[in-house]
C-alpha cells in the first residue's frame, strides 16, 4: 500500500506544470532567440494612449525619460500589468543611465546626501521601494540607495543615521495589544477594526507562536472579546461602598487576561517587529520574512530580480527591442514610404 502511495505521488508530481510546483510563478529564463519581449495579453488594452506614445518615444541615451515616465504610471497604476510596467522603467532607468551621460550613474558612494539626491541609481531604488508593498524587499532597496549615498535623515547632533517612519498601521495594531492586555478591549476593538490594521495582525501572527504557526491572530480576538471591560469597577481598579474604597473583587486591581510571561514575550516581540525594532532576533526575522536569502547590496541585481532585460530598451509594437533592431525597423520603414 505504501509503495502504491509513493507511487501514485510521483507521477502526480511528474505531471504538475513547473509553474505549480515553484508556487504560480515560472522562474524567469532569459530569452535566447532574440526574439522581442512582448507586454502580457490583453495588457495593450489596459495601457492609456498617452502611454503607449510615450513609450515609443523613450531613447536609451536619456534614461531619466524612463524614470519620470515609470514615476508616472506609478501614480495612476489601477492593475498588476501598470505596476509591472513602472517597475520595467525603473529597471531600464537604471540600465540605460550606465552609458549615457544624464545619468550620474558615476556617482561616489561616500558623496554627500545632497548630491546623492541628483544620482539616477538612488531615484531609481527609492521608486521601486516606494511601489512594493513586502517590506523585506523595501528594506533591501532603501539600503542600497543608502549604500549609493542617500540619507534618509540625521539624528540629534549630526550623527549619521537612517530613519523609517512608523507605519500607522502597526502602531495602532502595537496601541491594540497593549489595550488588551490591560483589559480595554473595546478600544483595542476599535483599532481592529481598520482593514489595514486587521491585515498587518494576519500578516505577522505567526511572531505570536514558539513554532510559527497561524492561530495568533483568532488568540488575539478572543483575548479581546474575553476583556471588553472589568463589569465591577470599569477598569478604574477599585470600588466605592458602604464599607469603603478596595480593590475590584473581580480584577483584583488588575483588570485584562492573565498571560503567561512566554506569551507576552511573543506579542512584544511582534510589536518590536512592526515597530522596526533593534532587537530582533533571526528566527523573528524569518517568520516575518519566510526565510528569504539575503541578497547583496548592488544595483546591477535589479533586472535580475524583476525579470527585466537589460538590453532591450527600445517601445516598438507593443513590446521591448533592443536599440539597433528598433533602429533599422525605423530606417526600413522611413526608406519603404
């Protein structure tokens, strides 16, 4: 029975796409044929005409062209296919501005912030951190423009020192936890209740389990629900009657769930998590980033991570070209007239 299982199993996997096995998305092969890199189907009706004429006008000897155009489509990307297509711009904005003269590609790593600001390569980084929404994948962009000279600002005294804005989302979802582990859990509910901070508890429970695991978020709730409000003093800790002011009879003075010390380590370690806490440790960091490998701190690595060839950079029918193909179909079509 055992073999028939095994068996069975292998030639289910032998006969699943390779797309299924690697989780919906085929690892990107480069193109040998030379053959065009064509935009996705049906990705040519979603793209507004003004795009489509700006994109046949980009030239890689300017490729700022390239960042103000994917700086554009950013703004007004409603779909997966216009997000694709900023980021590709980015891609080549960066790619392009190597050779070409406009691009302060040769910018010194060790320059000021000021003139880091005018460098290509840090617009460029700072853009694609600005459209991802993984945040591992935002920190390894924001410091590889820091490691091109960007400065993302200056603690007290001049001191060097890269700071990240807190996202209102995990403060109020570290503002929650805190309400309900000191019983007022219908004001924790009213932060729970923001989509966006309901999301980030389902993105990070796993930081509320030893081992990794879901059920961290329904924990929560049921913490809340459990501890709205102490129904004898309010949470204000004591009572007042004939005999005096004590202590609540039913919170003891010490309204909220009583939490065992490794459960208040997790959730403080995921609030340090959100917070952007120094204190992390590897495993933390696994769970909240799936174990990713880290990568190294160079902009050449940008068109292998986003599947973008970098020779290609010029807009003719609907897809990429590389420079000399796009330029005799040009003379070709002018000497034909």
């Amino acid at each position: 029975m055992t073999r028939l299982l095994a068996t069975l199993t292998l030639a289910w996997l032998a006969a699943m796409p390779a797309t299924a096995l690697a989780g919906g998305h085929a690892p990107h092969q480069p193109d040998e044929t030379g053959a065009p890199l064509a935009a996705p189907a049906g990705a040519a009706a979603q793209r507004p005409e003004w795009v489509e004429r700006r994109l046949a006008a980009l030239r890689p000897e300017r490729p700022r062209e390239y960042l103000e155009l994917g700086e554009e489509i950013a703004e007004q990307a409603d779909n997966p296919s216009m997000r694709t297509l900023a980021r590709t711009l980015f891609v080549l904005a960066y790619e392009t501005s190597k050779t070409a003269p406009d691009g302060r590609a040769a910018q010194p790593a060790g320059s000021s912030g000021a003139a880091a600001e005018g460098d290509l390569r840090v617009s460029v980084c700072l853009a694609l951190a600005a459209l991802t929404d993984r945040e591992h994948e935002r920190t390894w962009l924001r410091a590889i423009a820091a490691s091109l000279g960007w400065k993302a600002g200056r603690a007290d005294g001049g001191a060097r020192r890269a700071t990240a804005a807190i996202d209102p989302a995990a403060l109020d979802l570290s503002n929650a936890l805190s309400l309900i582990r000191i019983g007022e859990g219908r004001q924790a509910a009213r932060l729970l209740d923001k989509p966006e901070v309901a999301q980030l508890l389902l993105r990070t429970e796993r930081l509320l389990s030893p081992a990794g695991l879901t059920g961290g978020e329904a924990r929560v709730r049921r913490l809340m629900a459990e501890w709205p409000n102490c129904p004898e003093c309010r949470n204000r800790r004591f009572v007042r009657n004939a005999e005096g002011v004590r202590l609540c009879p039913k919170c003891g003075g010490r309204p909220g769930p009583r939490l065992l010390q490794q459960e208040l380590l997790y959730q403080l370690r995921l609030e340090s998590s959100i917070l952007q806490g120094v204190q992390k440790s590897w495993v933390a960091q696994s769970i909240v980033d799936g174990g990713a490998p880290l990568r190294d701190l160079d902009p050449d690595e940008l068109a292998k991570t986003y599947s973008v060839d970098p020779t290609r950079t010029v807009w003719r029918d609907g897809a990429w070209h590389e420079p000399a193909a796009g330029t005799r179909r040009g003379a070709g079509a002018a000497g034909s007239r």
